[in-house]
C-alpha cells in the first residue's frame, strides 16, 4: 500500500485562493487603474500565505489523488468557511 499524502498544501492552497480574492477585491474596490495590477501583483508576492502555498503546489497532485472520504468532507469545509469569511467581510464594506 502507498503512503498516505494528506492535505496540508491543498489546505494552503485553498486558503491562498481566498487571499488572492482579498487582494484583488481591496485593488478593485475603488475603481480599476493600471497601477491596481502592480500592486496586486506586490501584495501576492509579499503574502506569506500565498508563497507557502505556491511552495508547495506540486505535492497537490499527489495529496488530490489519494483523498479519502474524510479529506474531502475536511477540504469542502476549509473552502465554505473561506466563502462565509469573504462574504462577511465584503458585507461589512
């Protein structure tokens, strides 16, 4: 039998998903400049969040491959928490 991948950088990935979303929303919420792209672009690079991510994107195949009923319910939760966060916040703007 194969060893088990977890979900660790797909848990990452989800979540750095949700922190591309917060920083395109905070570029784009007045209005759209060309600057908005650069800063953009800054804020992902600078987000410790979405580099770890990233870091680990190639181990997602693996870990997607071998997922097993409890992995999927844990990772539909990780994305609607995200979801209900982003709604929230946007809300509250």
């Amino acid at each position: 039998m194969s060893e088990k991948h977890g979900i660790k950088e797909t848990r990452e990935a989800i979540q750095a998903l949700s922190e591309i979303n917060r920083i395109i929303y905070s570029q784009l919420k007045d209005g759209f400049q060309w600057t908005d792209a650069a800063n953009a672009v800054r804020d992902f690079l600078s987000n410790q969040e979405i580099r770890e991510a990233f870091e680990g994107a190639l181990k997602i195949k693996d870990e997607v491959g071998d997922l097993d009923s409890a992995e999927i319910s844990e990772l539909v939760m990780v994305g609607v928490q995200e979801g209900i966060q982003i709604v929230n916040e946007y809300l509250k703007k």
